[in-house]
C-alpha cells in the first residue's frame, strides 16, 4: 500500500472527535484540515483533495472535461477503484472473438475475479456487501442509506466485531441502524422477512455493534411512519396532516411513551380517516402498519380518551 493510500485509509477511520465524541465534522478544504463543529478542534491537517484538478462553469464544460468512471462507493468491496472484464466475448467493434482470444480473456477474466478477491478480508466484504445490496433492494432503500449501512460493516470489520458472529446477522443489524441513522421508518420484524437469520439474533448484534461503534441512534418517532401509512392505505393530505397533530398532541400528554411507535402511528391514522369521513376498518389499518387489531384498538381507546375526542362510530 503506498503513503497515498495509508493516508486516506487513516482519515477515513475518524468519524468522531476524540475530545467530544461528536460526529459534527466538517471538512475544510481551502485548509486542508478537518474541525470539528462542536469544540473546534483541528482533527487532521494536510487532507488531501480528491477531487478534479479542473474547475467548470457550466455543464458542458463538466462533460467535455470528465476523464474517469463512476465515483467510489463504499457499497463494493474495492470501493469501486478496480476494473472488470465484460462477460461477453466480443471486441470493441461488436464482432464476436476468435476461439484463441476467447481462451485467452476467460484466463484473463478468471485472474481478475483471484486479484480482486486476494484475501480473506476482501471476501468477506464482498459477501457482506452484496447481502446489503440484495436486502436494501428488497425494502427499496435509497443509496445514502446504503452507503451508510457499508460504512458501518466496514467498521464494524476494522474493529474486528465479526469474529463470533454470522455476516448475515451483522450485515442486517447494520441495515437496521442506518435505518435508525437515516431516520427511515423500518421494523426489526421487516428486516428480520427479508434477512437469512432471525429477529432475536439481529437484535443482539445490532445492540453490540452500536455500543462498540458509539453510533448516536435517535429514538424513533411515530410520525415518521404516518407518510407510509397513509400511502398504503390511499388516504388524502388531509388525514396525514391530521394524524401528525395528534401524534403531536399525544406526545405533549406523555401518551407516547413506553408504546410502540408503529401502534401508535397506525392508531392515530384510524382515527384520522374516522374524522375525515375517509374511514378505513381497522383489519386494512392493521395489514398496512403491520401491528395487530387488538393493538390499534387499545392505542385508540387511550388516545380517545386522553386526548377527548369526539368519534362518530
């Protein structure tokens, strides 16, 4: 590995200050220095700039001057730096290959697949990282949570945390605190659906991985969910702006803790539809959210009661 090379893998290792804890970094450039934004403490000096050399004014300019592929991506083992050999024998005029360059790019093509796989450490990224890549396809996740998810297996693997523990649970309950990060309305059941292991094993590595990475994870909220709901259920703009008020009010009383944030979202939207007049039974509530009848049943008769609303049923 050259100086280079040593030297990103070191400023990519800091991801909170050392004198504070927090994770507010910002990144000055025209210095060269990271800061954190709490204490103001000078984290690292002589970045380097990874960005182009050329500056443009406009968009024509930006394309005419691109000179590389795709940015790096911590989703790919090789963080997306390495080439690949095309599977199809063809040339660059489309035509197909002669039987010796064939021979010759499948012993190409197989080398390819050794070097970029050429220890242990490798490999189990680029398992891990495709069973991020098929889960967070499944649930239909956005690439910044993505991203997160690889940078928190990545060092989740720095800090030797895997030794013990299957992949696919690791790999999950890092799927489930970027969730949690990126303030993406996911359970630990609809992770568990789609996930190779079970819930109860999800947990506990997502547990042990936040305590030994400090990753700062907000509680959830239960309006982060009424969007969803209400999209499932096709309900209006109206309900949702309802539902928000109440959660609101809920929370100003204390009815929302020590709930469910899901019972409390999908209680809140029955409701909602009731006023409204776009009623909605509590069986399609309930298959919606996700949470059983007898749930939505009882986190409404508490709101009802405590926030004293007028139900026509």
């Amino acid at each position: 590995m050259t100086e280079l090379e040593k030297q990103r893998e070191r400023e990519d290792s800091v991801f909170y200050c050392p004198e504070c804890d927090s994770y507010v970094l910002i990144r000055d450039y025209e210095r060269a220095e990271l800061i954190c934004k709490n204490c103001g403490l000078v984290i690292r000096d002589h970045m380097i700039d990874t960005g182009p050399e050329w500056r443009v004014f406009n968009q024509e300019q930006r394309e005419r001057r691109v000179r590389v592929g795709g940015p790096t991506t911590y989703t790919m083992h090789d963080k997306g730096l390495s080439t690949m050999i095309d599977w199809r024998n063809k040339d660059s005029h489309g035509k197909d290959l002669t039987p010796r360059k064939r021979a010759q790019i499948y012993r190409l093509r197989k080398w390819q697949r050794r070097v970029r796989l050429s220890d242990p450490t490798e490999r189990n990224l680029a398992f891990a990282l495709s069973e991020i890549s098929r889960m967070a396809s499944h649930l239909r996740l956005s690439q910044n949570v993505r991203e997160e998810t690889a940078m928190i297996y990545r060092k989740a693997v720095e800090r030797r945390l895997i030794r013990g523990r299957s992949i696919e649970g690791v790999t999950a309950a890092a799927l489930y605190a970027a969730c949690r990060k990126c303030r993406v309305p996911i359970t630990l059941e609809e992770v568990a659906e789609i996930s190779r292991v079970g819930k109860k094993e999800i947990g506990r590595s997502y547990r042990f991985i936040a305590r030994e990475l400090k990753i700062e994870i907000p509680p959830v909220n239960p309006v982060e969910f009424i969007p969803r709901f209400t999209t499932a259920l096709n309900l209006t703009g109206p309900v949702q702006k309802k539902a928000i008020e109440l959660i609101r009010k809920a929370y100003d009383k204390g009815l929302t803790s020590g709930r469910g944030p899901t019972g409390i979202a999908a209680a809140v939207v029955y409701i909602s539809s009731i006023i409204l007049n776009e009623r909605r039974t509590q069986k399609e509530v309930s298959e919606a959210a996700g949470v059983t009848e007898v749930t939505i049943r009882n986190r409404y008769k508490e709101l009802v009661e405590k926030l004293k609303l007028e139900i026509e049923i």
